[in-house]
C-alpha cells in the first residue's frame, strides 16, 4: 500500500511563496522602485546644506537665505548712498586710514546672515586688501626719499616727438583755457579727474559682497598696477608738467584741476585735491595711476562684452589723458606708461591664474565671454 507524503506545512508555504514573489520582480523594476522612491533624509538634505554654507547661517531655510540676501542688499544701498552724501558734504575720503574704513564697513554689511566659514574669509580678504595698501603706500612714500635726481625734461621731450615738435600741455592750455572763466569742460574734466578716487575703488568694497571669484582677478590686476608703477616712481622719478613750468624747465603750465568743482558749488570737492596734494608724492608722475586706473577700470567692466563695445569704453581712458594733459598733472607720455602697466598687469594676472588653474578673466584682445567662467561673470 503506498503511503502518502505529507502535506507541506504553512510555514514552508510561506516561505515558497514568499519566494516566488520576490523573484518574480524583475531587475529593472526593483531598479524603477527605487528610483521613484523618496529619497533619505541625508540625501534630500544634503544639497541644501551645501547652499547654506556658503550663504546663510547653518539650519537656515531657503526664505530665511531670501530675506538675508534682501538685507543684505538694502544696507548695501543705504551704504552707498550715505557714502555719497558724505562726499558731497565733506569731500571724497582721501585719508588711507577712512578709506580702508569704509571698505571695512561694506564687507562687515555683506557678511550679515552668512555663515562663519564665510564671514571668516571675508575676514581674511578685507585683512589681504588692507596689506595691499599699506606695502603701497609705504613704498610710495619711500619713492622720493632715496636720493635719485628727479627728471625735468625727459618726459616732455618725448612729447615733443610724439606731437611733432609742440608741448601738448601749452597747445592746449592756450586753446581751452580762460583764467577768467570757468567753461563747461572745466567742470566736465574734474569730474573726470575725480573720478579715480571712486571707481578703482568700487570693485575692491563691493564686488567681494556678490562675486569672490571675479573680486580675486580684479584684485590681482589692480595690486600688480600698483606695485609696477612704485617700481617705476622709485627708479625714474620724474616732474609733472605743472612742477617742470614753475621750475623754468619748460613753457609755463597753469595747474588748473580743482576749479570746475568751484565753479558748480562743490568746494569740497575741490579742498580734497588739497588734502591730496598734501601727502602724495609730487614726482611720481611717470606713469600716470589716473590713466592706468581708468583703462582698467574700462576693461574690466566691459570684459565680458562684444568687441565694440569695449573699443567704445576706450573712450574713458582716453578722454582720462586729455583731462590730465590740459589740467597740467601729467605728460601724454606718462598716460600710455600707465597704460602699458595695466596691460602688462593683466597678462601677467592671467599667466599666474592658468598655471595654477584659477578661474581666468578674458584677456585684454578677446571677446570677453568666450573664455570667462561662470564663476566670475558677476561684476
């Protein structure tokens, strides 16, 4: 008689229908499953602490990273207008001292609401700027003390050449000028001159607040254009125009920079060429920062436009060295030197920036974007 096997138990039914369900899921719809499945915590979270640590404090919500950055914005407004009404009341800040002040307060407004990473960095590059000024200025002091003789001629004989045998200075000054009356491009080029008191400077204060990456390229260019023209001040101290015509080196020059302030009512304005003249170094006229400072200034706000409109930005620099030309502060030589120097400082900034793979600013003879980094496009 054959015996019966007996019937399987519940638990082994379980388990074998257990197992054919889960082999009937196939690779790509457990892929599919997890896919679709919500993701983990640390991983959902993991992109949004990333943001918050270069922005906002940590544990911050997006909205709460929103009204950081609308603070941050609108003190940076009431920043800058009440830096205006400081000018108009009390003149541009030419002490080093208050002008490291100021920037000092436009980096302290736009590290509010960032993280300590961040505001300690920020730190660190106000501390990086401030060692910028302090070795230029010292050096510049240090310029004229050193006994080298002064150049009276050099610089305007090579003028001559360039203008066929005519002193631009005095062809000007007997075309344009009226000791008796003040005319519109008076008040046109202070206000041009005056100028490189501001816009150098803007970038240096806030540009790190929105961009650290183009505030770095803009610092190395702009620190380089300082410290090769000291150079240039401490080996070859030369007169301007104006020093050369009181010492009877050349035809007389009138030095007539502050009258257009005078003339519209912004005396002071003017008392801060005063205050200027007072600590600068009279023979550090070759090359010429202003000139230098306005070409890099154009460059560097138009670096990431089209060819025309950076050949139109020209016209800055340019209308730079007539202003300084006619006012008596520089030779025309002493404008392409200090364009020169910016151009060499920017190739030299870019060099260092590729070999050790830094994001690079577009260079001078280029269309600007081509070559630029997302990084660094904010200006």
């Amino acid at each position: 008689m054959r015996r019966r096997s007996p019937p399987p138990s519940r638990h082994r039914r379980r388990t074998s229908t257990r197992a054919r369900s889960t082999a009937s899921i196939s690779p790509r719809s457990s892929c599919a499953a997890r896919s679709s499945s919500p993701p983990t915590d640390a991983t959902h979270h993991v992109p949004s602490r990333r943001i918050a640590s270069s922005t906002v404090p940590d544990n911050a919500s997006p909205d709460a990273e929103d009204r950081w950055r609308d603070l941050r914005r609108f003190l940076l407004f009431a920043y800058s207008a009440v830096l205006l009404w400081s000018i108009f009341v009390w003149g541009l800040p030419i002490d080093r001292l208050l002008v490291l002040t100021w920037m000092g307060v436009a980096f302290g407004l736009g590290a509010i609401g960032r993280s300590r990473a961040d505001v300690k960095q920020m730190a660190k590059d106000w501390v990086a700027l401030v060692a910028v000024y302090i070795v230029y200025d010292y050096s510049r002091g240090t310029a004229d003390q050193l006994g080298i003789p002064v150049n009276y001629t050099l610089p305007g004989q090579l003028d001559r050449v360039l203008f066929l045998g005519r002193n631009p200075n005095v062809a000007l000054q007997w075309r344009l000028y009226d000791p008796g009356d003040v005319k519109w491009y008076d008040v046109l080029g202070s206000i041009i001159y005056m100028t490189h008191f501001v816009l150098p400077v803007v970038p240096l204060a806030l540009l790190r607040v929105r961009n650290r990456t183009a505030w770095l390229q803009y610092l190395r260019r702009f620190a380089l254009t300082l410290y090769i023209s000291v150079a240039c001040f401490i080996v070859f101290p030369a007169a301007p125009p104006w020093m050369s015509a009181r010492d009877g080196y050349t035809d007389p020059v009138a030095r007539i920079t502050g009258r257009g302030w005078w003339e519209i009512g912004l005396k002071t304005i003017s008392k801060t060429l005063d205050r200027g003249a007072a600590v600068m170094n009279p023979v550090a006229a070759m090359p010429s920062l202003h000139s230098g400072c306005a070409l890099l200034v154009a460059l560097w706000f138009t670096r990431n436009m089209g060819t025309k409109v950076r050949v139109a930005a020209m016209a800055f620099p340019l209308s730079m060295a007539v202003t300084l030309v006619y006012f008596g502060e520089h030779w025309f030589v002493d404008a392409l030197a200090g364009w020169g120097v910016v151009l060499l400082a920017w190739n030299l900034a870019g060099r260092w920036e590729r070999r050790n793979g830094q994001p690079e600013a577009p260079p001078v003879f280029s269309r600007g974007s081509a070559r630029q980094s997302a990084a660094s496009r904010t200006a």
